[in-house]
C-alpha cells in the first residue's frame, strides 16, 4: 500500500517514526529478545546465525491461524514493550509528533492507543504487484495475509486521513505534509509531550 513510502515521508518531516516490522526482525535477528521463545515453540525455525529464519518460519505459520496466533500472542507484547520506549524517549524530549508504523493496526485495536490514524491505500491491482514483487512472496502466502486483515475500504473508512499511493511519490509527500501540519496543531489526547506525567 506504500507504508514503507509513507513512514520515510513522515521522517523527512520530521516526525519520527516507529517501525513495527523493523521491530519484529530486531526481534527475530540474531541475538533477539524473541528468538529463544519462536525457537522453542516453532523447532526448526532457528538458523547458524542465532536469528530465526523467517522464510521456515513463514512456512510454520502459513496458512495455521492457531500457529499464527502463537507466534503474534508471543511478538506482539514485545513490540508494544519498544512502542512504550520509543514513546517514553520522545515524551521527555518534548517531540509533538510522532508516528506509529503498525501493519494490523484496527486488527490489533491499535487504534484505541493513537490520536489519529493515516492509511496507505492503493489500488487492489497496485498493491498486488507491489507484493509480489517481494523476495519469497507467493500468491498463496499473499492470500493468507490479506485474509487476516480489515479490507482496505474498511480501514480507509475507519480512518482519519487516508493517503493515496497510486500516483506519485511526490504526491503521496504532500499528502503527508498536510497531515502534518495539521496534527501539529492539536493536542493529543492518547499521545503527546505530556504523556505519561
């Protein structure tokens, strides 16, 4: 949907941005806080280095809501763990803004713990190719993902600002701008440079 576009726009802006996948591959990288638990939980899956190979264990998980929902019951805790640090460094800062990159936001109700929520949205043909241009993808692991999420016309729905990826980069930026600008004006009530006291 151009999340990973849309996160660089917000760091080019200067609102500083959490990454929840990038999270979870610290996790699962070699000497991860999760390694030791997806190992033994999922045997097989560790590989030389000390990380989890998440091509095997992609392939655990495919397809096995019950596997899947181990595997998210045991990162998702851990993810939000960094989320709460990541907010905590920037609270004392003083930053106004900041941007949480969750991927199953309304699916984990993530939602309840933001001010406001941008989605990426681009065409089904769009984000199709898009995906299956990623190293390892398939249809059947693509239909898989897309199965365990919200449609995108729910979420754009649900959303409070919706950002179209269809066209140019440079228009997606100036989509982003403007949500910036405008989020710098409020108060967050869920999130802020008060958060916390």
């Amino acid at each position: 949907m151009g999340k990973t576009w849309g996160g660089t726009c917000f760091r080019l802006l200067g609102a500083p941005v959490h990454d929840a996948d990038l999270c979870v591959h610290r996790l699962l990288g070699p000497g991860g806080a999760a390694v030791q638990l997806v190992g033994a939980a999922f045997p097989g899956v560790l590989d030389k280095t000390g990380g989890v190979d998440r091509r095997k264990l992609a392939q655990r998980v495919l397809g096995d809501d019950h596997a899947l929902n181990t595997l998210e019951a045991m990162l998702h805790p851990m993810v939000r763990l960094d989320q709460r640090r990541f907010l905590e460094i920037h609270q004392r800062q003083g930053v106004r803004l900041v941007v949480l990159d969750i991927p199953l936001l309304y699916e984990t109700d993530a939602h309840e713990r933001v001010d406001a929520v941008v989605v990426m949205s681009a065409s089904k043909l769009l984000q199709h190719q898009r995906v299956m241009r990623r190293v390892g993808m398939s249809e059947k692991k693509f239909q898989a993902i897309l199965k365990r999420q919200i449609p995108d016309k729910i979420k754009r729905r649900r959303a409070d600002y919706v950002v179209t990826t269809g066209s140019t980069r440079g228009q997606s930026l100036r989509q982003i701008a403007n949500i910036v600008k405008i989020c710098r004006t409020f108060r967050g009530q869920v999130w802020g440079p008060h958060w916390g006291r």
